[in-house]
C-alpha cells in the first residue's frame, strides 16, 4: 500500500443552523509521507479540519482528496487518535488495542500476534494485561496510538494526541512517533496547541486564524531528520520556533 498524499481544495464547512462557517477557503497539498502540524487559536477549527479529512463529517464547500479517492472511500487507509484518549476501561490493554481487529473479523490468533507486535512498537508489553485506570497518561496515549496503528494506516489523524503529558514525557512521546514513522512510512497530519511541538515533528506547520478558519501562515520547518534533543538545542530550531510564535500571536489578533 503506498503512502497516501492529501489534497485540500478550497475547502469550507458551516455546521448546520449556524450563521458562519467554521473554516474558509482552506487550500492544501500534503505530500506523500510528508508530517504536516496544524496550530491556531481554540476554537478556529483544527478538530472540524481533521474530521473532514477523516470523512466524518462533510465539506460544505469545495474537495478533499487522498490519493485521488473521496475520503470516505479512503478510510481504510487512516487512523485517528483523538483529542482525549477514550479507551475501554473494562478491556485490558491488549484488548482495548485488538479491538479494531476484532470489528473486522480477523481471525484471533492472528489478532494475538498482530496486537503483540504492535505492543513491543509502543513499549509496553509489559502492561499487556493491565486495564486503563492502572496506566500513566503517557501509557494511556501510546495505548491509543497502538490500537490506531492496529488497521495497518498510511494517513495518521492526530489531534492533541499529547496535550496532557509533562514536557519529559511529552518530549520522548514526540521522537516515539517520530521513530515509528520513519520504520512505517506514514502521511501525517498533527493538531497541537504548542508551537514547540509542531516545530520539532512536522517538516510543515499550517497557522490558522479564526472566523472563519483559514490558513494564515504555512512555515518549511527544513531541519534534518531524525531529530533529537539536538535538534531542541540547536540556533535553527529556536529560530522556528520564534517565528512561528510570531505568526500564532497575529494569527490570534485576526
Ligand atoms: N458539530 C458541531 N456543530 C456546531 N458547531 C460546531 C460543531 N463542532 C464544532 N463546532 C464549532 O466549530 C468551531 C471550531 O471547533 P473545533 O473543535 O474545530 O476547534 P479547535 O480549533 O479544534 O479548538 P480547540 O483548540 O479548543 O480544540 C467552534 O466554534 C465550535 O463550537
Ligand atoms: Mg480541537
């Protein structure tokens, strides 16, 4: 399965009985493997962006294509972690990451080895029969994004997968993601309230400015990868950051 690109074409979506639309005019090409991070002001539209990509809900205006195909027809190809990580309390770890899975119908012994390895690949193995209220927030998350994983994605749908991590550990979760993508090859589109963030994953991070949402800014982030706490310390990564900051502040001024 090849690596899906993504093609935004003058996007718009008003939800039904509201006066004015939440995003406008949105135009954009996400390249094949390419990791794409959307910042802006709570409330401009990032989640409404990353639902109409999913299918989940449709554009009023203008197209979406993955791989040329309508993103309903794509679905198979994604996954989305969403903004709270709801797992099932009452499944186990392994379970709650075999659940995808099981909805289709695999066969369960390969399902017990497809969650195992998916395990190792988040490291945690050694929670496997653990249940959620005895994880870490951090544990929780990398459950979550193994059960995302479980359906075999190339386009990764992630809204404010980390936002209630500490920065340690919010810093490893960040080259985690980094390093399971360099081994599986995946498109990515990442939603987050830090700029620090955005600047240390994505190769491109999207400014949004509210009412209606619409791109206010796009920045090259062009640092090397695989990045590490190197590229944290480096002269360029400050300098990204800073602007982009810049960008965010008058984007929250519109
Ligand atoms: N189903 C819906 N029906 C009506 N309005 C909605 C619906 N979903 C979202 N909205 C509105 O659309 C706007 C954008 O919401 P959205 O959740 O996309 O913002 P966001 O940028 O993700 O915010 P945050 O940073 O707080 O997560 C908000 O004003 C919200 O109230
Ligand atoms: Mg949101």
């Amino acid at each position: 399965m090849s690596v899906p690109e993504v093609l935004l074409q003058s996007v718009g979506k008003k939800f039904l009985g509201s006066t004015k639309p939440v995003l406008e005019g949105i135009d954009l090409a996400i390249e094949r493997g390419e990791f794409v991070s959307i910042i802006g002001p709570s409330g401009c539209g990032k989640s409404t962006l990353l639902k109409l990509v999913a299918g989940l809900i449709p554009c009023s205006k203008g197209e979406i294509a993955i791989d040329g195909a309508k993103p309903d027809a794509a679905r198979k190809l994604m996954s989305f972690v969403f903004q709270d990580a709801t797992l099932l309390q009452w499944r186990t770890v392994e379970k709650n990451v075999a659940l995808a899975l099981e909805l289709e119908g695999k066969p369960r012994e390969e399902n017990a080895a497809r969650t195992a390895q998916l395990l190792e690949l988040v490291g945690l193995s050694h929670v496997a029969k653990h249940y959620p209220r005895q994880l870490s927030g951090g544990m929780k998350m990398r459950t979550s994004i193994a059960r995302a994983l479980a359906t075999l994605p190339r386009l990764l749908l992630m809204d404010e997968p980390f936002a209630a991590l500490d920065e340690m550990t919010r810093d490893r979760m960040n080259e985690e993601l980094l390093r399971l993508r360099e081994e599986q090859n995946w498109t990515v589109l990442f939603v987050t309230h830090s700029v620090a963030e955005a600047v240390f994953l994505a190769s491109k991070v999207i400014v949004l400015a509210p009412h209606p949402g619409c791109i206010a800014h796009m920045v090259d982030v062009d640092l090397p990868y695989p990045r590490t706490q190197e590229t944290r310390d480096s002269d360029a990564y400050d300098e990204l950051v800073n602007r982009t900051s810049r960008l965010l502040r008058e984007a929250h001024r519109v």
